[in-house]
C-alpha cells in the first residue's frame, strides 16, 4: 500500500506498497466480525469509501463509526483520514488506469451538475457495465451448465433478496425447470433444505453479510456434497468462501441503499443462457404459458 501522503502519511506496515484493498483481503481472517463488515465494504465499493465519512461508511457497513476507527487501526493507520487517503490513491490509479484504456469512449450520461435521480441512474449504468466486466465467462458458462443438468434447483435469499430469489424461480419454472425457495426459516423452508442431495442445485443470493440461513443453507449444501452457486456483491462474503461457483456484481450507489440493478441483468441473463442451449424446445413450453 503506498504512502498516503506528506501530511498524512500512514505508519511504517508490514504490507510496505501494496494496495489496500489487496492487504485488506490477505488478512480479513484476523478481523472481528464488525470490522469484516467494514472490510467487505471497502474492498467491494472503494470509489465510495474514498470519498464518504465515518459515519457513511459506518452506516453503510451496518457497523458504528467506532469500529471503522478500530479497524482503520488495526490496519496500521492512525485513524481513518490515514486510511481514506490510501483509498484515494488507489482509487485515482485505478481511475487514472480505467481512464487511459477508454480513452475516446462514449461522453457521460449526464452534465457535471448532475441531480440525485441522474446520478443514482449514473452508478447503475457503472455497475452494470463494472459487473459485465468483472464476470468470468468459465463461471458463467459453469452457473448455466449447473443450472441445466440439475434435476432441482433450491434458490436461499431472504429480506430484500427474496423477492430475486423469487423472480429467479419464475424465469426457471417459465423454462420448465423444477425450481423452489427459501426466504425465511419456516417449517416449509426447513423442509426444503431437508431434501437436499447430490442432484440439487443450491443458489444463495446475498448482499453484504449474508443472513445466518443462506450460510447455513450452503454449509449443508456443500455437506451433501450438492452443487452450489453464490451471487453476491461481497467479494470477500462466507456465502462467496461455499460455494464451487461465485458470481459477484457491483452494487455501488449514493442512495440510501445498495443497488441491485446488476443483480438483476445476471438473473436474466443466466436465463436466458440455459434458454439458448435449446431454444426450440424451450419456446414450446414458454408459448403454452403465455396462452394460460
């Protein structure tokens, strides 16, 4: 991680010029639980904890202010100012980097004095355009090829990534796949997760740090030695660490919460993948539906 700067230059460290979202990573294990919140964040949204105070941060984190000063510590730095200006370094080389190989790309969506409906619309189109690039096609093509030879399909998303979850089963039912959810620890549910085996196909949808039942979903998933793909925008997510196959999106935004535009370009994007490997029969059963 290099120098901060002349004013704010941060304590000699063991990590010398390495970059901080790369130190970050290589000892998030050492952490406390609340400061891996804080770590998952800076690492997966470092434009924004560049720029935002503590107590953004903190707020956006699900954390308290004082542990994203105890984690700025822990790292090597005096407090936060020391280890927001390594963020905008690296921030600025990656800028300077993405700059340099988009050079005479399309203008910007919108003006400089932008409104907060343009910029939320802004940071979508990024995210979309940050996840597409990010996204590996051998793990596309292994989610797709996963998703086809399953004989079922078990999406685990709760709170907000229910209703995706939910919009994921309705794409795969439209395909004539057997699909079924869980989004919450009722009996139903656990009766769900009692009848996973090796033919199953378990996906958990996660944003941040994930619910204890998507973890716990693809502990047992992976203890049945069943499939498994995680999407999520936490690169460094336990959710991530289970599952044989990681799809992670942006969700970076200056609203009041995370965007999941992205995560819905690749739910309909997966589905449309299994849809191409034969979209002859697949039309049959999407027509039949449509005349219901």
């Amino acid at each position: 991680m290099k120098q901060a700067s002349a004013t704010t230059a941060a304590p000699e460290a063991p990590h010398g010029h390495q970059a901080l979202s790369a130190y970050i990573t290589a000892r998030f294990d050492e952490f406390s639980r609340s400061q891996k919140d804080v770590a998952q964040y800076i690492v997966d949204h470092l434009d924004e904890a560049a720029f935002q105070t503590a107590e953004e941060l903190a707020r956006r984190a699900n954390t308290s202010s004082s542990t994203v000063v105890r984690f700025s510590q822990a790292l090597g730095f005096e407090g936060f100012p020391e280890l927001q200006q390594a963020a905008r370094d690296e921030y600025r080389r990656r800028t300077a980097s993405a700059s340099t190989e988009s050079f005479g790309s399309a203008a910007p969506l919108f003006s400089l004095d932008h409104t907060e409906f343009e910029s939320a619309l802004a940071a979508d189109h990024v995210n979309v355009e940050d996840t597409a690039h990010k996204l590996s096609r051998s793990d596309v093509e292994a989610a797709i090829d996963a998703i086809v030879r399953a004989e079922k399909v078990l999406i685990a998303g709760t709170d907000q990534m229910a209703f995706f979850a939910s919009y994921l089963r309705h794409l795969l039912m439209l395909l004539d796949l057997r699909a079924e959810i869980v989004a919450s620890p009722s009996q139903e549910a656990l009766g769900r997760l009692s009848r996973i085996d090796e033919q199953t196909l378990v996906i958990g949808l996660s944003a941040g740090r994930p619910h204890p039942l998507i973890t716990r979903t693809m502990k047992l998933a992976r203890h049945r030695r069943a499939m498994t793909l995680a999407i999520t925008d936490a690169t460094l997510s336990e959710v991530a660490r289970l599952a044989r196959i990681r799809l992670y999106y942006s969700s970076n935004t200056p609203a009041f919460v995370r965007s999941h535009t992205a995560l819905l370009s690749i739910i309909q994007a997966l589905a449309y993948g299994v849809y191409s490997r034969d979209a002859q029969q697949y039309d049959v059963r999407i027509k039949a539906f449509r005349l219901k």
